[in-house]
C-alpha cells in the first residue's frame, strides 16, 4: 500500500514541478507571433492544397499579414468571399476576381482519335509521357491515365470511360491548379468561369500543321484561322498552328464556333440555338463533352 | 572458372535462338529515312537539302556540341526532303528523306575484304577519324566513341574492355559479329587501345558463346595483348559497371564515371566499326541487326542500313505474324517497344524483337509483400520497393537519399517481383525527375 502512495506523490510531485520549470521556460522562450495570422488562417478553407502557390493554408496566412497588401494573393479555394472575410480582418483593400474553373483542352475522344497502339505499362499520364507519346497519332492530347484526377482534392475531376477523357464538375472545381500542375501535356488550363458558367475554348492543344493534327484526331485545331477572322472582339489569336481565346476579350458571340470546321471551339452551358440546325448538333455537342 | 559481377542480377531464359543464323545482306529499301539524333547528345545538323543527290558515305548531318556525331548517309540518291518524321517512340526528330537509286558508295570507301592490321595513325589522328566517320557505342546507349576515347584532363584509362557479354535474352547480332568478323574486331580493339595509350585489353564475353570465345581464342597467338576472359552468365553482365566489375574486380563508385576506376568500355560493334572507320574509311551507317521472336517462322541476323523503315523490315521477313502482340526495339529486359511501325531503324538498333501477347502480357498488380526479391536482384545495390513506395508520393529528397540516380535501368526488379508492381517504370521516372532537380542545383 506504501508502495502506491509513494509512487502517486512522487509522480505528482515531479509533475508539479516539471509544469513549474515548462511555465518560465515556455515565458522565457515565447516566439512572439502576429495574433492576425491566426486569425486569417481561421477563414482560409484549410485544404492546404497549394492552389495559392504556398505550401498550405498557414503560409498563406503568414504572407497575407507580412506584405500588408492582398495585390498577390489570393485563395482560389475560397474564392471571393473568403478574400473579403481576410481583408476585413486585418483592414486591408481587395480586389475582386471573376471565379476560374479547370478546362480541358482536348476533345480526342474514342471516335475523334483512333488508337494507334495499346498502352499495358503502369497508369499514369506522367510515366506514358515519358515513354513515348502516347496510343493514338496526336502528341499533344489528353494521355487518358487520369493524373489530374488523383491530383484533384475536391474530387472535381473524373475520367469518362466512353470518351476517355477527364470532366471538371463546374461546381466542385475551386481552380486551385493542381490538375493543371499534374497534367504532363499541359492541356488543362485555368479559364474565367464565365456568366451562369457560359464560357467558350479552344478544345484542342495539338500544334501540329493542319494536315498531320487532323490525321490523328478529326477534332483537332487545324490553324486554319476562320476563327481568328471571325472575331469582332479581337479576342482569338493563332500560333504554332493552334487558335487561343483570350477570355477577358470573349464576349461570348459564339461566332468562332460557327465557322470552325472541325467543332473544335466548344461553347458550353448555353441554351440550344433554335435556327440554324447543323450548327446547334455542334453545340449541344461541346455541351455533352464538356 | 568464369568470372561475374558481385551484386544481384537474374537469370533470364537466354531464348538465343536467332544464334544460328548468319549474318545476310538485307536489300535497300525505296527510300530511306535518315534521322539526325542517333546517338546522345545533341541531334545533328543536316547539311543538305532537298534536290541533292548524295552517295553512300557522304556527310548528312554535322555534330552539333561537344556530344554530339556525325551522321552520314546510308544510300544513295537524291535528298527528297528534310524534315521531322516521327521516331519509334513517336518523337518527332529531324529527318533526312532520300529516294534510293543504286547503291553508289564514296570512292574513299575501302569495300574491300583484306584485313589490315597495320595501324600507322597517332591517337590523337585515330580520336580524329573515329569523330568524322560518326561512330557512337553500339551497346545501347550510342555515347559518341571518340569522346569516351579521350579521357578528360588528369584520368587515366588502365583498361579497356570490349564488352561481348550480350546478356540480353534473344540478342545475337554482337555474337554473330564474333562469329564472322573475329579479326576485324580484335584490329578494332587494338585501334582503341592505342588511342587511349593501352598494353593490354580484354574481351568480356558470356560462357553461353562458347562458339565465339573459342573463335577468338584461335586468334590468341596473333593478339596476346587482347585478353579473352569468360564470364559466367548472369543479366545484367553488360552493364558498364557491371562488366568492369567481372572483369577487373573494380567497383565504380556512386555517381562517378567508369574512367574514375580507369576503365573504358566498348561494345564489339563498335569495335567493328571503329576498325571500318580507320582502316577503311568507313563512316558508321550500317549495322547487325537481329530480326527474332518466338512467332517468326525464320530468325535472322541482318546487316542493315540505318534508315530502313521497320515495316518494310517486317513485310521482308513475311509480315507480322497475328499472335505477334509487341514489337520491341532491342532486348526484352531494356528494349523500347516500337509504338509506330513507320520509323526507321538507327545507327544503335540491335535488335527488333516479336513477342506474342503470351510472352509480353502484364499480370495484374498487388501488394508488396517486402520478400526483398527486388532487393537481392538489385546489381546497383539499390532498394527497388522503396525507391517505387517513394516515387509514387513523389518524394524526391528521400529518393535522392536513397541514391535512384545509381539505377541502371536494367529491369531486373520489375522481372523478378512477385507481385508484378512494374517497379521500374515508377523507378525509372522518380530518377528523371531526382536528376533534372540535381542538374538545376547550382555547381559548387
């Protein structure tokens, strides 16, 4: 019984002790942080995902109090809302963004792009891309082994087994970047989200000529610059054989898609066209693809 | 008693079954489709254009960078057009087009049998030669020869290894150049071995050839400088730092060059073809070519232009057979499979080998049992199932750590794991990126 109560003093004791010397040692050596950063990282989302081009939410944070402006930062997790919550905390201006969403740049699905051999080798797009350039003729298009799904944290991306081709849910895409980062071909890039998610792209990345793009893929972006005239915004240029819609010029005329003729301009979350038929089978289709 | 590298390997089934086939002249194709990256290093520049008419031998594409070869033309005829073809991996490389006519060589060109073993050039004139005629190692990496036979400032070669193992299974374009060429290759050896300033050299070759050490071994009263060491047959034996290994008892440390150790390798063809370059004045366009696969009704052992089209060498041989699954270019441990039948053939290509869809097909993936297999088949001493853990989290310290840039890329891992995990396509990856961030490191 001595044994028991002994042992229970002593411990007490030296506990007691211990939390007296771990009291003055932890006032001696207190690292003096700015209180407003944890503040601002209580309104970040806490994916840590890397999307604002720090390594997690508390660096962001950390940066956020250091440079005393918002200028170069911003948290595609959270969008608008969440940059507003942070400027009204530590006092600061911000301006806002028009909301991004992840986009595929390839529509070489099953029928666009037959295959040229079979890939049986480890499944991901980066291991294929540096063994070869992948089973169909285009060397630039969609590798079809899903990293930027694996990449994704929001589980906004999934492969269509029919098309072979990954899909971004609008909705769950916060535009944090790390499919874009994951891609080895870079085909998925970060666009303006657009009116009730109304966007118009270029669904293609092959900078092959004309003649040998269309070979491998009957979607592919030929460079044949219809587009590119057809603009009245000025918001289409073409290079290395490959037409870009720069969306802060896009108005959304949809005239480029009209006249592109291979459907690669794809116009998506707009209602059907009622008067000209063979064009609304073109777009209802860049609605079904993407 | 045969001698061997220490450390891991495996013992594939040799399949040496194209060995018997001697070595046949394959017919000029219509048009030939030069590539100008044959080698490593920077690609060639070409120096003709469309219109030109050009003889066998002449100058297609100068080197570009200290490594970098010449690539001369394998045909004659006139220049269609200069422009980027797809390669066997689907890579679009610069490439000279030419219509065939005739088979016109270069009068420089000595296409004479007559040996000659005289060597009257100086090394640095030998160094010179081997430059301009374009030869690169024939041994799979296609390393510019003349820049691993001038060793940089303050190393020393002590040795020089001609590098006959062939330790792949199905390969025997290296042994029938034993077979038929003996004393070409040993003039080769010694061409080599005065330009890196040597006595002695030796040959390495596995003791499944019986045919060939003893074919060379008639030759030992001429050549008693040229050593001919047997080695017991174990893949990877031809493996550079695997070879000095067997054949020196040295080891080439992490991260250093064979010439650390002072040994130079050569593979035999390039043996050969150093011979052809300085004694005959013939640039390197041609090679030994083994056609071979369990579905082929015939075997063969070519000797082929660089350039011909690997359908037109298919369709020669009777077309590809229907169980035919994949077409590999070089080896099944390190051979590339060919994704695009219409390239042509380089300078390096060893072998074109037909697998059927039994011999090739991947078992399913599961789960590391840690056996330690990959481990004990390491010849590199490395960690397989832990550089593969590393590399599919993408951690990059811990894999420069455990030193993924010392993988040779031999495949022995991947062959003899249980559970199928293609280690080292993770592998193989994890070390290009380790490496491109150790490159971009600044240089002390």
């Amino acid at each position: 019984m001595n044994t028991i109560i002994f042992t229970v003093v002593t411990l007490s004791l030296l506990g007691l002790l211990l939390a007296v010397v771990l009291y003055f040692v932890a006032q001696k050596f207190k690292v003096e942080e700015d209180p407003r950063i944890d503040e601002v990282e209580s309104c970040l989302p806490g994916a840590n995902c890397g999307g604002c081009g720090y390594a997690g939410c508390r660096a962001f944070a950390e940066s956020c109090v250091k440079a005393g402006n918002l200028d170069n930062n911003f948290c595609p997790v959270g969008g608008n809302a969440v940059m507003s919550r942070i400027a009204g905390k530590l006092g600061l201006e911000v301006k806002e963004k028009a909301p991004m969403v992840a986009v595929v740049r390839c529509s070489g699905n099953c029928d666009n792009r037959p295959k040229t051999s079979f890939y049986d080798g480890y499944s991901s797009c980066r291991i294929k891309a540096s063994l070869y350039t992948g089973d169909t003729g285009c060397s630039f298009g969609c590798l079809s082994e899903g990293d930027c799904v694996s990449a994704c944290s929001f589980g906004a991306i999934r492969m269509n087994p029919n098309t072979g081709l990954p899909e971004v849910d609008d909705d769950l895409c916060t535009a944090c970047g790390a499919c874009v980062k994951a891609c080895p071909r870079s085909i998925i890039e970060l666009r303006n989200k657009g009116p009730k998610n109304r966007r118009v792209y270029v669904a293609c990345s092959s900078k092959d000529k004309g003649a040998v793009a269309r070979k491998a893929c009957s979607a592919a972006c030929i460079g044949c610059r219809k587009c590119e005239k057809a603009c009245p915004f000025g918001a289409i240029t073409v290079e290395n054989n490959l037409a870009y819609i720069d969306f802060n010029k896009c108005r959304l005329c949809r005239k480029c898609v009209d006249e592109c003729p291979t459907g690669a301009i794809h116009a998506v979350n707009f209602p059907p066209k009622v008067s000209r038929p063979d064009t609304e089978a073109a777009a209802t289709e860049g609605v079904k693809e993407s | 008693m045969s001698r061997t590298f220490s450390k891991g390997g495996i013992h594939p089934n040799d399949s040496k079954i194209s060995e018997n086939a001697a070595i046949e002249q394959f017919p000029l194709p219509e048009t030939g489709y030069v590539s100008m990256a044959q080698h490593l290093g920077a690609p060639a520049e070409p120096v003709v254009s469309p219109g030109d008419t050009v003889k066998v031998g002449q100058l297609l594409g100068k080197p570009s960078g200290f490594i970098s070869a010449a690539v001369h033309s394998p045909f004659s005829g006139t220049v269609k057009s200069v422009e980027p073809y797809a390669d066997l991996a689907g890579n679009k490389v610069m490439t000279v087009v030419i219509e065939v006519n005739g088979d016109e060589w270069l009068d420089t060109i000595d296409r004479t049998d007559t040996i000659v073993r005289e060597i009257p050039y100086s090394s640095s004139e030998i160094v010179a030669r081997i430059a301009e005629c374009g030869i690169v190692g024939l041994g799979g990496a296609t390393f510019p020869t003349n820049v691993k036979l001038s060793p940089p400032p303050g190393k020393k070669a002590e040795y020089l290894i001609i590098n006959g193992a062939e330790c792949e299974p199905f390969l025997t374009s290296d042994y029938r150049l034993m077979l038929e060429m003996p004393e070409q290759l040993l003039v080769g050896t010694r061409i080599m071995m005065k330009a890196l300033g040597l006595e002695k050299a030796y040959i390495g070759i596995e003791d499944n050839k019986p045919a060939a050490i003893s074919k060379l071994g008639e030759f030992r009263d001429q050549y008693r400088d040229i050593e001919i060491v047997p080695l017991k047959k174990k893949y990877p034996q031809g493996g550079e730092k695997q070879l000095i290994k067997a054949v020196t008892g040295r080891e080439v440390p992490s991260m250093a060059l064979p010439i650390d150790v002072g040994a130079v390798v050569q593979n035999v063809g390039t043996a050969v073809a150093v011979y052809e370059a300085v004694q005959k004045n013939k640039p390197l366009f041609e090679g030994i070519v083994t056609i071979t696969g369990r579905c082929l009704p015939q075997q063969h052992n070519f000797r082929l232009r660089a350039g011909t089209m690997i359908s037109s060498i298919l369709e020669a041989v009777g077309g590809i057979p229907d169980e035919c699954m994949k077409i590999i270019s070089g080896g099944p441990m390190m051979g590339k499979a060919v994704s695009n039948l219409s390239a042509a053939t380089l300078k390096g290509t060893s072998s074109l080998l037909l697998m059927t869809e039994k011999e090739t097909k991947r078992t399913e993936e599961s789960n590391c049992i840690r056996c330690g297999k990959c481990v004990s088949a390491c010849p590199m001493g490395l960690e397989p199932y832990l550089l593969n853990k590393l590399g599919r989290r993408g951690m990059t310290d811990e894999l420069e750590q455990e030193h993924v840039y010392d993988c040779i890329e031999c495949g022995c891992c991947s062959y003899t794991c249980p559970a199928n995990i293609p280690l080292l396509d993770v592998i193989r990856n994890s070390k290009a990126a380790v490496m491109k961030i150790m490159r971009s490191r600044p240089k002390k």
